[in-house]
C-alpha cells in the first residue's frame, strides 16, 4: 500500500502548525515542497498501513467509523485506489473530521491518496462495520 497526503500551507499560515496537523494523523517517511499559487504545498509519502495508524486510532476514538467508512467508500476512484480529504484545523487538535465539499474546510484540507491492492480491506481496516456502536470484526491491514 502507498499512501500520499497533500496539504497546502498559505502564506497566511505557520508551516510548522500545518506540518504538525499533517503528522497528527499521518506518519510520513518523506516530504517534500513543491510552490503553488498560495504557498507552498507538502507532499507526504509512505508505504504500507503503519503511517494510517493515527488516523485510524482518531477514528476509532471518536467512535466515527460508519461515517468514515461511507467517506472513504465514496472516495474510490480506480479499483486500486481511494481519495478522501480531512479538514487541516480539526487535524491540527488529533480531530478526524472528513471533507465532503469543495470550501468546506477555508485553508485547504489534507487530501490522500491510497494505492492498494485490496480497496475494500484497506476500508475494512481504517473504518470497519459497527453495530450498536460495536465493531463487528477487526480485519488485518492490506499489503
């Protein structure tokens, strides 16, 4: 599995509350900058599950995982990838809360990608099926 985040830091912002919001919920083995019209722009790229680990242990404490689950469902674009979107301020407190609509979240959210063998089993792992606010089954991460 390879997992790319990219937020946008704005010349308005501090890049280091915008670094620390991207690794409140993400553990980036590389990150570059690329300049874009606002700002800058940082790419964070890992490979396998271990750097989703905090994003799925927030989800998991807020206790979000059926509506992650349908975010991220929405989300597949190709049978081997999934794109969803995270606010950066929410980020910035250790809070998941996903972006639906283009403006939703002013300064620009975090957007990943994930490139997976196994689509579904990735969604199993990040955000499986609940019931009465239980968990049905915990399902081991992806390659």
């Amino acid at each position: 599995m390879n997992v790319e985040a990219v937020v946008e830091v704005r010349y308005t912002e501090d890049r280091d509350k915008v670094l620390k919001a991207l690794e409140n919920v993400f553990t980036p083995t590389s990150i570059r900058e690329k300049p874009s019209e606002a700002g800058v722009v940082l790419v964070a790229t890992c490979e396998g599950a271990r750097c989703l680990e905090k994003l799925r242990g927030a989800i998991w404490r807020q206790g979000i995982q059926d509506a992650a689950r349908s975010v991220v469902s929405r989300g597949i674009v190709a049978e081997d990838t999934v794109i969803f979107s995270i606010n950066k301020q929410a980020a910035y407190v250790g809070v998941v809360s996903f972006v639906t609509e283009l403006g939703e979240s002013p300064l620009g959210p975090i957007t990943f990608t994930v490139k997976t063998s196994n689509v579904r089993q990735f969604i199993d792992w990040l955000a499986p099926r609940t019931y009465k606010g239980k968990v049905y089954y915990e399902t081991p991460p992806p390659d």
